[in-house]
C-alpha cells in the first residue's frame, strides 16, 4: 500500500470539542441542526451545510455547497481550523469508556492495550492513502454504492477542495506497526476527550519523528491490500475527484496532493463489529404459532424466556450465542434459533453468513420479504441501541417480531472482499464511528 503524510488541518486543542463532530451520514439535518445549535465552531456548518438555510432546504442545492465553502474559509480564518506546518501522520485512539452502554464481550485480543477507564481501545494511523490502491482494487470495498450519493460527497470534495471527514479502513494486524504505536502513544495526546452524545472517548497524537514517519511509510509498502471497515460512499468520491486531478501538474517530488485521501487505518484485529438486527411488521399472514412451527423445519426453535434475568435490562441470556445462532422475540417471548445441519455452505463467503441464512430462510422463504434495501415491510437496528430497543418496538406494536443476529466477524468481510463479491444489504454495524474535524487533509 502507499501511503504518505499530509500538513492536517486541525483545530487548537482547547476548540477541539466544539469543532469536533459525528460523521455526516449518521445523523439527519435537524438532528445535525439540533446538536449545531448555538456553537458557530461545530463542523456540522461545513459537512451538514443545510443547517445554515431554513429547515426544509434541499441539502443538495448548489447554494448549500457554497456556503460549505464559505463556512471552511471562515473556520481557517478564524483560527478554529490551523494547518500544521510538517506534514505528519497521526495515531487515532477510539475508546468505549466504562459508563457507557455498549459492553463489548470479544475484545480480549486488544483489553492489555485499551487506556484506562476503557472498556476496550483500537488504535489507527492517520494518513494519505492513495487514490490508485483503490481506483486499481488494493484497498477492497465490501458494499455496493449509489451514484447520487457518491456525486454528492464528490461535489463537497469538489468546492472544499478538501477530504473533511476520514475514511474507515482495516489493515492486516502488524507487530512492527503496533510497536510504533506503542511508543507514540506513551507520549502526552494531542486531543482526549469523552464526546457527546455518543459517549466514546478520543484520543490523538502528533508524529513528529522524521525516521518514525519513514517507517510507517515503509511498512505500509509491504502490506497488500487495506479493507474498507466504514466510509464506501466517501472512498469512492475521493477516488473520483484524485482520478479527476490526474492531468494536474505534479510538485518537485512527482506527488499531487490530490492522488491522497484521508484514511485512518486500523489494525483488523483490534476492530469491533456489532451486530446489525431486524424488525418485521407483520408475519405474513401467519399466526404466532404457525410462524414458530414454520420455523421447525430449517432452525431448532428454544424458548428462552424461562431463563430470562430478572434484572431490569439484563439480556445477556438471549442474545446469540455463535455464528448460525439467532436471537427471536415474538409475543413478549425470546427464542433461540439454531440453524440445522445442511441449511448453509461453511465454504461460500457469502452462504455462510448469517445474514445471507436468514434472509432466505425466514425474511424470504417464510415472511415474503424479497428486497432488504426497498420491503417497507422491515427495519434495521444497529447493535449499539441493545436488545431492548427490539423488545421496546415490538411490545409498543409498531413491529410483529424482532430478529437478532451475531456479528459478522473481519475474517469474513475480508474473506468477502478478497473473493471480489459484495456483503447484503445491512450487514456490518462498526463502533465507534470516526470521530469528523480532528484532522482534515487540503487538496493541494
């Protein structure tokens, strides 16, 4: 892979807070509106630009570019965004603090690294990563795109001439690499801070070492391909735009800044996927019984609502146990769904997930819900929220059932993109997502 360093532009530590946002496409426009609300310095008015226009606005109305734009210019000028002099890479640290509500069972790998008062932390390099490793498939996406959303963050790309927000990639996991980020990060971090809403904690630090930013990019070399976790739709822009720049002049080192893009790059065994669940309205027509005894003849069907905890909260004993194992709360009960023996292929990356089983299996073959992206039918709810938001949309009637699955693992997605085949609809669920505005990288 070829990566470089890049002269960030980032805010002074003390406007850090203020500046920092969450990614643009996790959050709607009053609810970037809402959070935005009396703090000129927050990047929503850069990334989520609608929110300086009545509500209501078209966000992808040509005067909602310009005034992202103009709100960039603003922030540099006022001091709120600062380029760094060198160019650098940098060391992201993500951390789920100990008070917050996503507890993650499968971290052992990494709990000797997390920082204290964590529940788990994954370290990533900050860096260029370059256009072609992607425009000629070293760094492998695992999810379809839509043009229209790739043409909006082109057109952002376009008017900021800047990467705003970070892409989301994994690495295979390098001993020389964790060594590096294992010396840096005993240093004094730049930013660290426990961000709201969310409640992950972020931490960042310069590297300022000439011989250590070599390394990095020496390393990176013998790496073979990268994997993007997060950010499909923002790597195909950038792509696009540094494919759309290749007839620019080159500078003295035969580099255009613009054949970069701003990834942060994470080693794939420190990654958490969580588990990304679903909610039907109706059983198609069938009763709760026939719908259960529908099931016998593809799944071993246990009722686990006699081992339910009586604690407020508690859904420990229902939530899937392994790959091929579901999660069911139909008629305020929870069952356990086991997939039987010959109703899956272990040696077909995209047979043997879980998604793949239960779509055909029981969203299809059963419920008639051919299309996850268009069947109004069903809702998608990522794992962060737990299993009582399933239990709360299904007891308030808004929904029939609630289907709970086990997290797809990096093994898989990776397996996925190597084999060139794409993941269904609603598969992966990463946590924490990146955090916007702590470092952004100038296109020229």
């Amino acid at each position: 892979m070829k990566i470089k360093p890049f002269r960030g532009i980032r805010p002074p530590r003390e406007l850090v807070e203020q500046v920092s946002s969450r990614p643009y496409d996790v959050l709607n426009s009053e609810e970037a509106r809402n959070e935005a609300a009396g703090n000129e310095k927050s990047l929503y008015h850069i990334i989520k630009p609608e929110i300086n226009f009545a509500p209501g606005t078209d966000e992808h109305d040509p005067r909602v570019y310009a005034a992202a734009k103009e709100q960039f210019e603003k922030f540099k000028a006022q001091g709120w965004l600062v380029q760094d002099q060198e160019e650098k890479y940098y060391v992201y640290a993500q951390s789920i603090v100990e008070s917050g509500e996503l507890r993650v069972e499968r971290s052992s790998k990494v709990d000797s690294r997390k920082l204290p008062g964590t529940l788990k932390t994954q370290y990533g390099l900050v860096v260029g990563a370059w256009v072609d490793d992607y425009l000629e498939g070293r760094i492998k996406k695992h999810e379809l795109t839509r043009k229209d959303k790739e043409e909006d963050r082109m057109k952002h790309v376009r008017v900021l001439n800047a990467n705003m927000e970070p892409v989301f990639f994994a690495y295979p996991h390098r001993d020389d690499l964790d060594a590096i980020v294992a010396e840096v990060t005993k240093q004094t971090p730049e930013y660290d801070f426990v961000a709201a809403p969310e409640g992950f904690r972020h931490t960042f630090w310069v590297i300022n070492d000439q011989a250590t930013i070599e390394k990095i990019t020496a390393i990176f070399a013998e790496i073979p391909a990268m994997y993007i976790a997060d950010g499909h739709h923002r790597s195909a822009a950038a792509a696009g735009v540094g494919a759309e720049r290749k007839g620019l002049p080159v500078t003295g080192d035969g580099l255009r800044e613009s054949d970069y893009f701003l990834a942060v790059c994470f080693p794939d065994n420190q990654l958490n996927i969580i588990d990304y669940n679903r909610v039907v309205k109706d059983l198609n027509g069938l009763s709760e019984e026939e719908f259960l005894k529908a099931l016998e003849e593809d799944f071993e069907v246990e009722n686990l609502s006699p081992t339910l905890s009586s604690r407020e909260g508690d859904f420990s004993a229902v939530k899937p146990k392994a790959l091929h194992n579901f999660s069911l709360y139909l008629g305020g009960k929870w069952y356990s769904l086991t997939a039987k023996e010959g109703r899956y292929d272990d040696h077909d990356p995209i047979g043997v997930l879980d998604v793949t089983i239960s779509s055909r299996l029981i969203l299809d073959k059963i419920l008639g819900i051919k299309d996850l992206r268009t069947d109004k039918r069903i809702d998608f709810v990522g794992g962060i929220r737990g299993l009582g938001e399933l239990k709360r949309r299904v007891d308030s009637g808004e929904m029939k059932m609630a289907l709970a699955l086990y997290p797809v693992t990096m093994q898989q997605i990776i397996d996925i993109a190597d084999s060139g085949n794409i993941m269904p609809p609603k598969t992966t669920w990463f946590e924490p997502k990146l955090r916007s505005g702590l470092v952004v990288h100038e296109l020229n």
